[in-house]
C-alpha cells in the first residue's frame, strides 16, 4: 500500500486575520469618514438573545447623528491598531506570518462612499501598514469591504440596495489595486458575502425597516455586491494578471440532526442556500434551486442586461472562507436551540461548545474543504478559524490558553487530512492573531488572539501587548510548516 502523505505543500500561507472596524479604531481621525460598523453598540451580556437583532434602524441612526445615544461604540475604538500597527506587526513577524489578512476601511478612502477623489491621509496609514508588512515578508491579503460600508452610502442610497452604489465600489477598488498593485497580489471581494441574507445592515449596509420587503431587498442586494465583485476582478486582472482576487464565505455546514428524511432535506436546503453565494462567484451561474425559493418568497431580482454574462465571465480566482463550527437542523421545532456565527441550530449532541455555545466540530472543517473542492475545483483558502474564549492573566502577567490551542490544533490535523484527500489549500489565517472587539456582539472579553490586548469590556485598560502560551505554539506551528503540532 502507498504511502499517504499528510503534509502542507511549500508556500503554504500560514498567518492570521483582522477586520480593520474591530482593530484600527481612530474612527474620526485623519479625514477618516463614518462607517456602517461606527454606529453598533456594545450589547450588555444580559441583553444578548440567540441571534440579538444586529440590524441599526433609521431611528438609531439619527438619534446617534444627533448625539442623543448614551450607549457605547467600541468599534470606533478597536484596539488601536491605528498607533500600534507597527508593534503588532513585529509580533505578527516573531511568531513568522508569511500573510496577514487585513481590511481595508472603505470610510478611511472615501470618507463618504462616493466621493469623486479619495482622501490621501487613510491612504497613507495604509501605505504606512503595508510596507510595514513587506519589510517584514508578510503578503498582505486584503479584503476590500469587511462589514464597514460607508454610513454616507447607507444614508443616500440605503447602500447596496441601490444599484449605484456598485460604481462607487469599483472606484474604491480601482484606487487601491493601482496604488498597490506592486505590493499586495492577494485581494478578497467582500467578507462573509452570504451574511447580507441575515444581517443586511452588516453585510451591505441596508436598513430593512426603509423598504416593503427586507428579503428581496437583501438579495438585491447581494446581486449588486455579485456584479461589484465580477467588475473588479475584471478591473484587478488588468491592473495587474498576477492578481489573485477570491470571494469569502461564511461557511455553514449543515447536518441533518436525525436520519428522518425530513431533516435531511432540510439540511441540504440550508447548504445549498449557503453555497448559492459561490455558485454565483466561482461558478457563475444562479442555481435552479435559488429560482425557487426567489419564487416561492415573491423575491424578484433586478437584473440589467449583461449582469449575467459578466458574473460567468469574471469569476474568482479562488475560494476562501470562515469556519467556526457546524450547524445541524431538524423539522421538529422542539429540539433545544444553540448559537452561532450570526445563525444557529439544534445542539448536535456528539459535539462540545464554546463559552458562547459555538459547536466545536473539527472533522467538520475536512467535511467543508472536500464539499467545497468537489463542488468547484479551485483552489481554497481558510481565512478566519479560532476559538473565542475568556482567558485570565495569571499574577507574574502570563496567559495560559490550552484550550485554544487544543481547537486549533485539532482544526489543522483535519486541514492535513483534507489536503491528503486532495483538496488544493492554500493557506490559512487564524481569526483574531491579536484580540479584538467582536463582530456580533461588540465586547472584548471574547477573545481569540496570540496576543493578549489590556482592555476590557468598557474600554479600560493600558492597551498593552502580551504573548499567550498560543503565540509559542503557533510559532512553531508555522516554523514546521504545520508538522510539529505538540
């Protein structure tokens, strides 16, 4: 019998990923203007739900424009990536990143969305954060739009639910490609593109309480990020062809939470409406599935002439996604419930959960790298897997987070095993390398970094940079090229 080698190929990218609204903060520094995530408050442990709505209504808008909100907005504060990017990325460098995935900050560059010039002090920041990671030999992975629409575009257009709101994108993305097109070669469309069918205000900074029927709308929506995306891979491969330009999903698998046939379809409904968001992207095409259920939920989407010839003429180079946990659903309404990354599902009694009920499902992870390979055939990058937790600073200031590095351990056998099953994967960026405020919730003590940041939930602390026991590990991780796992 042949030997099977479980290895990661040379080249392999092995780093780590942020968004810049839960890390940069200086949210109204430097011309900077405000975004979509500017306007989300921190939400108490007590006042979270199951899936708390994420959505901003027009109501809230206004009354924080008019500065009547008594609540806080951690994300304009991050953790001060903005002064510390330099420091951070030292330590990004000691533990050996060959990538860092980072956003780009839409309202940095055109503060209101759709400004004709953009705004050259938020680009020089960036040019200040990537040259930083060229000197250090980290390729930085840009991802052009992570839940910070620009509040401008949200206020005139209700964002991506106007169709002009895609020339303003392409102009943003022209900017940037040709100003960096010597320095970054992998670029991502839009992060966790399927959320704008949960959270419009999220994804696309739409407000469902200004329209009849907020479904339609959400997928309007999505066509227009669609036809955004194919535009600028289009526009990215004239700029420069060795750009590599991916689309990001947040990736659901789900299981049937019995072998009732019921819950099987289920299942296999909720994956095919997952994967509609790369069936459109990489294969180009919308699925006969998708048609129905347009048809059975009186969705209609507005197409112009072209729209579809454009998105099977300009897919993406490769597939990239977040995986957290897996979902499993049952027809019968009673079983007990569990949370998740923006969805949840019935609690799947062979697995464990995290502090905020995530199931921890690493054999999952193989399941969704040859799910997705099979389905596509491109290339494959997971860009966001981590454990968010508490973690607790013992008296002589060390972090000692095994379970962290149990999850992720277990996670990258499951990668090996995948890429021996054939499976094309090209990297992978754990989420929150440094801690972070949450996308979902806003908090700071569920944390996910290799570096510990002091600040806790109300904003308090020094900001000061610490290495837990993971960033050791993941050192020697990457040092192995992901052989020494102990």
């Amino acid at each position: 019998m042949t030997e099977i080698k479980k290895q990661f190929p040379e080249g392999f990218l092995w780093g780590g990923a942020t968004a810049a609204n839960q890390v940069e903060g200086g949210f109204d520094l430097d011309g900077k203007g405000l975004s979509t995530a500017d306007m989300v408050k921190f939400v108490p442990k007590d006042e979270r739900g199951n899936g708390h709505a994420l959505d901003v209504t027009s109501e809230e808008i206004e009354e924080i424009l008019a500065g009547k909100s008594k609540a806080r907005f951690p994300k304009r504060d991050g953790v001060d990536f903005y002064h510390h990017y330099k420091e951070d990325i030292a330590l990004f460098a000691e533990m050996g990143f060959k990538t860092f995935r980072l956003s780009f900050n839409w309202a940095r560059i055109f503060p209101n969305g759709d400004d004709l010039t953009p705004n050259e002090a938020g680009l020089k920041f960036y040019d200040n954060v990537i040259d930083e990671l060229v000197k250090y030999g980290i390729e930085p992975l840009v991802t052009l739009s992570h839940y910070e629409t620009p509040l401008g575009l949200t206020q005139k257009y209700n964002g991506w639910a106007s169709r002009e709101v895609i020339d303003h994108y392409v102009r943003y993305a022209e900017t940037v490609m040709k100003r960096y097109k010597d320095k970054v070669k992998y670029w991502l469309t839009f992060n966790e593109i399927n959320i704008i069918a949960i959270s419009p205000y999220t994804g696309g900074g739409v407000v469902v309480d200004r329209v009849e029927n907020p479904l339609e709308v959400s997928y309007q929506a999505a066509h227009h990020q669609f036809v955004a995306s194919a535009k600028v891979v289009k526009l990215g491969h004239e700029i420069n062809p060795d750009f590599e330009i991916g689309c990001m999903l947040a990736r659901m698998e789900t299981y049937p939470a019995t072998n009732n046939p019921e819950d099987i379809l289920l299942a296999q409904h909720q994956n095919q409406m997952n994967l509609f968001f790369t069936d459109v992207q990489v294969g180009g095409y919308y699925p006969g599935f998708i048609k129905r259920y347009f048809a059975e939920n009186n969705i209609t989407i507005k197409m112009e002439d072209g729209d579809l010839e454009l998105l099977q003429e300009y897919p993406v180079d490769y597939l990239s996604f977040s995986y957290y946990m897996t979902l499993s659903v049952s027809a019968d309404p009673n079983r007990d419930q569990t949370g998740g990354n923006f969805m949840g599902g019935v609690k799947n009694e062979y697995l464990e959960s995290s502090d905020w009920g995530w199931q921890i499902d690493p054999i999952g992870l193989r399941v969704t790298l040859n799910t997705l390979y099979d389905r596509y055939q491109v290339p494959l990058f997971i860009v966001e897997n981590g454990l968010g937790a508490y973690d607790t600073v013992e008296a002589d200031g060390a972090i000692h987070d095994p379970y962290r590095i149990d999850y992720l351990r277990k996670h990258i056998e499951q990668m090996k095993e995948a890429i021996a099953d054939g499976v094309d994967l090209i990297g992978y960026t754990s989420w929150g390398p440094i801690d972070l405020i949450s996308a979902s919730t806003s908090e700071m003590s569920k944390r996910y970094g290799f570096i510990y940041v002091d600040q806790d939930d109300e904003g308090n602390g020094t900001l000061a940079r610490s290495r837990k026991d993971s960033f050791f590990w993941y050192k020697k991780v990457i040092d192995t090229n992901g052989e020494d796992l102990a």
